[in-house]
C-alpha cells in the first residue's frame, strides 16, 4: 500500500511540471571580426579572428531587453533563452565605433540552441587598383 501511495504523490507531482526552462533553450555561437587587414595581390584574404564583445539580446518586436552578456576572449558564448524571437545587439569592448556589427535575428526553439556567428566590420577595405 505504501508502494502505491508513493507511486500516486510521484505522478500527480509531475501533472503539474512547467514546460522545458530556458536552461534547455537558447542561442550560442562566437562574435568574429574580419582579418583587418587588406590582402596583398592575389594573396588569400586574412583569416577571420575571434572578438570578445558585449551582447545585448532584446525581444524581437517590443525590443524589450533580455539579458546583456559579453563573450569570452575566443569570441564564444552560450545563453539560455526561453524559446521564442529575440535579436542579438553585439558591440565591441574598445569603445571604439570600429569594429562594428549588425543586430542579428534569431529563432529559438524548445530543447534546443540556436547557433550563430555574429560578425563584425574592421572598416578595413582592399586597396583600389591604381590605374595604368
């Protein structure tokens, strides 16, 4: 009898569970910022190099902020999200207006992170082709 009674307070607890937290959920990636420097000719352009930066991340729509992180010194960070439409505001941590991104929009669905490369402009632009 015990045994049964026991059985019946455990199911009837988990009746009343909320739906998955935003532990399970979020949006993850790395802010990356363009090699910065203007490739010589017919050289391969610099590689892209990680950047930590500061994110904002606002609800999509009202613009409400969520939560404001900054990502780590290789450029990753990792946040729980409940699922929804949020965008991404990153700015650098120079203070600095360049480097400089664009607010990223994403998805975020139950169980599950978003990933994303949030990229940033160095401003730094090939050369023109002087001419003949």
């Amino acid at each position: 009898m015990k045994v049964l009674i026991a059985v019946l307070v455990l199911m009837a607890a988990g009746c009343g569970q909320k739906p998955a937290s935003p532990q399970h959920s979020g949006v993850e990636g790395t802010t990356m910022v363009d090699g910065g420097c203007p490739p010589a000719r017919d050289a391969p352009p610099c590689p892209d190099k990680p950047l930590s930066a500061r994110i904002e991340v606002t609800r999509a729509g009202s613009g409400e902020a969520v939560v404001t992180i900054n990502s780590g010194e290789d450029g990753r960070f990792h946040i729980a999200l409940a699922p929804g439409d949020y965008t991404l505001h990153a700015t650098n941590l120079s203070g600095t207006p360049l480097p400089i991104a664009q607010p990223v929009d994403v998805h975020v669905d139950t169980s599950h992170f978003t990933t994303v490369e949030v990229s940033f402009d160095s401003g730094v632009r090939d050369a023109p082709t002087p001419p003949r």
